[in-house]
C-alpha cells in the first residue's frame, strides 16, 4: 500500500476534540438506582481518554475526566435501560454537530457496554465497564505531592488592582511564620487561561512550588489568570505587555503587605511566564531577581512549528510527510491540485488538503501592509519598469498602491492586449465569484455585485 500524506494550505493546527461544558441535565428515562460506570474514548494515534460517569437514582448524572482535569461535569440527557446507555455533553451556544453524543449497548451480563462518541460528524469507539463508587473514585489520578492543611505559614486570600489595565486581580499570599520581613515571589504562570495553582490534568504545580518556597522562608504570590477564577478581564484580549503588568501590579501590592521585605521582591515564571520574566525585571527596579522555569529560547514563530511537529508525532504521523503550500492568493487551490495529483499519480493513497487562515484584520491598513512584502525579487528596478511601463501621465489608479496588486493589473492588461479581453469581462468574473462566496456561509465577503457595480468601484491599481 502507498504511504499518505498531510497537505497543508498556509498553516495547520492538528488536535482532538472532546468538547464538555456544564449543561443543564434532561432524564427522559433515569436509572432507578444510582450507577457508576469506568471506561474510554479511543483517539487517533492509538491514544485513550479515560472517564467515569456517576448516574443518580431517579435521574441527572456527571462525568469526570481526569486526563482534562474535569470533574462531575453535568450530564445531558442521560438514559439507560437493560440494553443501552446514552448520555450527551452539550455546550452552550455550540451547533448541534458539536455535541458530544455517547450511544452504547449493554452487555448480557449488564456489567460492560461497548458503543461510540459521536461529534463533528466522527465516531470513535468507546468501552465502559460497571463499577462501584468506591472503585470509581480510586481511578481518579493521586496527587500525594499536592500540599494539604493544616499548612506550617500563614496563607492569605488577596486581591489587588492593577490600575493600568482596569482589573482587578485575585490570589493566594503565603507568608512564612517567625521574624520578618522575609523575600517575596511572584509566581507568573504560562499560556492559556490558568488558575492561581497552575492547575492541569489534577497537578497543582504552582501550589506546590509555594509550598516548598514558604517553608524555606520565601512568601509566595500566586493568583488567577484575567478572566479565571477570582480575577476580572479578558486573557484573550490581553498583549505580552498587559501580562507583564499584572505581575508589576503584584510586586506594588507585596510591599505594601506587612511581613514583607520590599528590598528583596522577584518574579519566578513557568513556560510564557518564564519568557515574560524578563520584561517584568526590565520595567522595574523593585525586581531583584528572576526564576525562569522551562521559557522558550527560540522566536515563537519557530517554537510554533516544533510544537506542531511534535503533537503530529504523538498522533503517529511523524514518518508522513507535510508539505506547507504557499502560492498567494491561490494557495488553496494549489493545494488541492497538487493533492488530486498525488492521487492521481499514484504517489499516495490518501492526501489531506488542509487550509486554516485567511487574511483578515480589523485595522485595514495592516491587512493590506502584508501585500507590500509579498514579492521576492532580485532586481527590483526591472519590476517597478515592468508594472509601470504602460501606466499613462493620467492614470487615476491610488498612488498608495500595493505592488502585489500592481503586478496583477499588469499581468490582466498584458493578457487584454493579446486577447481583446475587456474590463466588463473581468467584471463579469469578479461578479461571479461573488456569487460563489454569497453561497458560502462562513465567507468573509458575502455580497452579490453584478459587473456594473464591479466597473463603478474605485480603480486600485
């Protein structure tokens, strides 16, 4: 058998989904005695997502997925009887396609049942076997290092104001007990939405390098990401310079906080944090020291494609070749050319033409700014005489052109000159396409103009 291969247009992006959110429970026929099931999901790349589901006498259930860090999470539409099981994840506001359905069929025995999860139009195959309440809360991972009370410090819950950004945010202070002031840290987390204790898949890392950190006489800081927990705003909205200053606005709230040395305050970053760390040092004297934890020291640019390389080689594709296709605005239909091709040719059996961005930004003037170093040329003289050559003394075109664009108005005069193609016949294309994306509804630009609208616009180039 040939081998396959991924085709990618512009950039990918490689995961699997489980989507689960809380959601109101239905019980259309609920189990008539509470019931404990222990089984998983099998992923591409011979990978499992282990789960339990708790099903309460007289109706409701949950779901906890350790690997996720998920616990009892609400049930849909949870129904069983002697020969089935069904339950449904839901997530608000998401189409219908995104649900999480669950369709199992129960063993003779009653003990096992075997089924799928359906979701954006995959199945994959899923086993549950009947468990008690005591073996189901077994499997839930053990964390012995997570530290548990009574603590050997003072541990404050804080909340601070970063006056710059307009937030407010919430944490954790630990103190060390004796004589004061003692050397305080705060804690900066890395990517994505993230809690005070940097919580993921049951591991509380940040919670335990506080731990450690107190005992030995250092106060700790740790708080909530924007928008996580106790701490208002939006991470998503938030730049590398906004993150930085929420860590500058824990440095002012520690010296103002008795027991505090305010001569001896440092930042300590894990992953993005650990690459922030640095701009924190450099925006503020009152930072003495800097503790980097696994920061990148590579652009991020380059980590993104070894990250991408790496998740490819955790599914078990990394031997499978991918091509990252770039041509302009044809990009995508290059890529499928080149996949049919492929096929065609009986290079590979299967080829995945894979396109995920488009150009779109709010501000304009940076959409049309990427135009403007889109060619690579060696002679760059020869070019501007080429797309200038028959310009007339009274060309209205805008003089703020782009030359990517002007290298097209040339090459469709070049192809009228030896045609006899007219503007009204390039018109008449362009209405068409606007017909296409009319039909399209996830297009950018979904207005139908017909060619004399096209002929009445502004002349670009």
């Amino acid at each position: 058998m040939r081998p396959s291969i991924f085709l990618f247009a512009f950039s990918f992006l490689v995961g699997v989904l489980v989507l689960l959110a809380p959601c109101r429970a239905q019980e259309p026929s609920p189990p008539a005695e509470p019931q404990h099931w222990k089984g998983a999901v099998e992923l591409p790349g011979g990978m499992k997502l282990d789960f339990t589901i708790a099903l309460a006498a007289g109706g409701g259930g949950t779901i906890s997925i350790p690997m996720q860090g998920a616990k009892d999470i609400p049930l849909n539409e949870a129904a069983i009887d002697g020969k089935s099981l069904t339950f449904m994840l839901a997530p608000p506001g998401a189409p219908e396609e995104a649900h999480a359905r669950f369709e199992l069929t129960i063993a003779e025995d009653g003990n096992t049942a075997e089924g799928t999860l359906t979701q954006m139009g995959q199945k994959f195959p899923a086993k549950l076997s009947r468990v008690t309440g005591a073996e189901a809360a077994d499997s839930e991972p053990k964390r012995p290092q997570t530290p548990k009370p009574p603590f050997a410090y003072e541990e404050r819950l804080v909340e601070f104001k970063n006056e710059g950004g307009g937030i407010t945010i919430a944490g954790t202070l630990t103190v060390p007990t004796g004589a004061g002031p003692h050397p305080a840290v705060v804690m900066m987390t890395g990517s994505g939405p993230q809690d005070r204790d940097e919580t993921i898949f049951g591991h509380k890392p940040f919670m335990v390098f506080a731990d450690a950190l107190t005992r030995a006489g250092i106060a700790v800081l740790r708080s909530d990401d924007r928008g996580v927990g106790g701490t208002t705003g939006n991470l998503m909205d938030a730049t590398s310079q906004d993150l930085a200053s929420d860590a500058l606005a824990g440095i002012a709230f520690l010296k103002s906080q008795p027991g505090i040395d305010a001569q001896r305050l440092g930042v300590m970053g894990h992953s993005e944090g650990a690459s922030l760390a640095p701009l924190v040092a450099a925006s503020s004297e009152d930072v003495r020291f800097v503790v980097m934890l696994a920061g990148y020291a590579m652009p991020g640019g380059d980590l993104m494609g070894v990250q991408s390389a790496a998740i490819l080689r955790g599914m078990g594709v990394g031997r499978i070749p991918v091509v990252n296709v770039e041509n302009a605005c044809a990009t995508a239909s290059t890529a499928f050319q080149q996949a049919c091709t492929m096929v065609t040719l009986g290079v590979y059996d299967v080829v995945l033409a894979f396109g995920v961005e488009k150009l779109f930004h709010e501000d304009k003037a940076k959409s049309f700014a990427v135009f403007l170093g889109a060619v690579d040329v060696e002679k760059p003289e020869e070019l501007y005489a080429y797309v200038d050559g028959d310009r007339s003394a009274n060309d209205e075109s805008g003089r703020q052109r782009s030359l990517f664009m002007d290298i097209y108005a040339r090459m469709a005069r070049d192809y009228s000159a030896r045609s006899g193609a007219t503007a009204r016949h390039f018109a008449e294309v362009s209405a068409k396409n606007s017909l296409h994306g009319s039909l399209n509804p996830r297009a950018q630009f979904r207005d139908v103009l017909d060619a004399d609208a096209v002929l009445a616009a502004p002349l670009i180039s």
